[in-house]
C-alpha cells in the first residue's frame, strides 16, 4: 500500500517534502498533483522508476514520457533550445505548457523519443512541484493519472469513469500501484496542458490544453 503524505499547498512541510524525495531517489513512483491534473511521477535518473510508470501507463518504450523542470535555465540542460523557443518559453512559464524540444545527453533513452530524439518539459506553475524539483535536484516524470490520451498510455481509471472520480476513488484506484501519494488539498483536475512543438522553426500546437488560448496565433491550420 502507497504512503500517503498530506502537505500543505503553499508552504510544504520539510520534514515531509525529504521523505518523499528520499523515496523518489531510492525508486519510488509517486501519485501527485499538478497545475493541471494529478500525475504518474518518478525521478528521472531512476531507470527502475521509469519502467514502473511505463507500466502502470501500458506505454510502450517507443512513446516519450513528460517530465518537470524547475527553470528555464534548468530546460536548458535537458534540451536544445534555440533562441525563438527561447523567447517562447520564457513568456509562457511558469504555466500548463509542455514543450516538444531536442534532447540532449542528460535525458535518459527511456524517456525521449527514439526516432525524434526529443523530449517533452513542462515548469509548472504550482508550488508543491517546484518545492520537490527543488529538493530532489532532478526533474520529475509527469503523466496524467487519470486522463487517457493516444499519447500518453492508458490510465488505469477507466476513460468513461474519469470525470466523475473524486479524489479519494483516484487514491484508493492508485494505492496499491505507486509507492507515495502526495495529497495537497486539491481535488483531481481533468484539463491537460497545451502541447507545442517547438522543434521546428515556427511553434506548432500539437495539442489544446488549459491556455491554449495564449497561443492560438501561432497555431496553423
């Protein structure tokens, strides 16, 4: 059964936050929210963590996995960026956008893309995950729990039931498949990010998430 930890939304607790990055460093997959909607996570660097999620998400290895970084300079280290994506992202962070981006060495194979060679990195805008990239100095994995895209794997909520599950069916769903659950208050959201494609020269919407809105102009028909 998961390790639930209850922490507070906008000062979370030290002494909390370090078990749960000390768990995320030993391997561990956590259930946890985001500024969108609850997530699948594991530390990055953790090979064993990364599979499990695979897993839990019936994703195959040829299907890149999100993760979460703390900073623009910190995207930096994981992706090429050029200097329009620059500017693009600068202007939408901290936010619910997932940059499409060339990876670099850091990424594990894992993650990325094998055929693209990319990679996708969000910085949320919520407090709770930046206090955990911070403490853990890792980005973390982030992919939807309960929300079932073609991209992203199955979600072990069944899709016809997602909308209605309130947050204590979505724990009890996952206790027996994560190893910590992160409960801020907040209850499941069902809104996923806005997708852009920043590989190219031009941006490109590949989805419409929450704040698509902001960048509409740039989407093509």
């Amino acid at each position: 059964m998961a390790t639930i930890y209850e922490v507070h939304p906008v000062a979370p607790q030290r002494d909390r936050i370090e078990k749960i990055t000390k768990a995320l460093k030993d391997g561990a997959v956590m259930l946890y929210p985001t500024d969108t909607v609850y997530a699948i996570g594991c530390d990055l660097n953790s090979k064993s963590g990364v599979e499990r999620v695979r897993q839990i998400k019936q994703l195959s290895n040829d299907k890149p996995l999100t993760f979460l970084c703390s900073s623009l300079s910190n995207i930096t280290d994981y992706a090429a960026v050029s200097d329009e994506a620059y500017r693009i992202i600068k202007r939408l962070i901290p936010g619910p956008y997932t940059f499409l981006l060339p990876a670099t060495k850091l990424v594990p194979r894992l993650v990325m893309s094998p055929k693209r060679k990319t990679t996708g990195i969000r910085v949320p805008d919520q407090r709770l995950c930046f206090t955990l990239l911070e403490a853990l100095g890792n980005p973390i994995i982030s992919t939807s729990a309960h929300i079932t895209t073609d991209d992203e794997g199955a979600a072990p909520v069944p899709a016809s039931k997602a909308e209605s599950f309130g947050k204590a069916e979505l724990f009890d769903c996952f206790s027996k498949l994560v190893d910590v659950i992160v409960d801020d208050g907040s209850d499941p959201g069902y809104q996923v990010s806005t997708i852009l494609d920043l590989t190219q020269s031009e941006p490109i919407v590949v989805r419409r998430g929450l704040g698509w809105e902001a960048v509409a102009v740039w989407e093509k028909d």
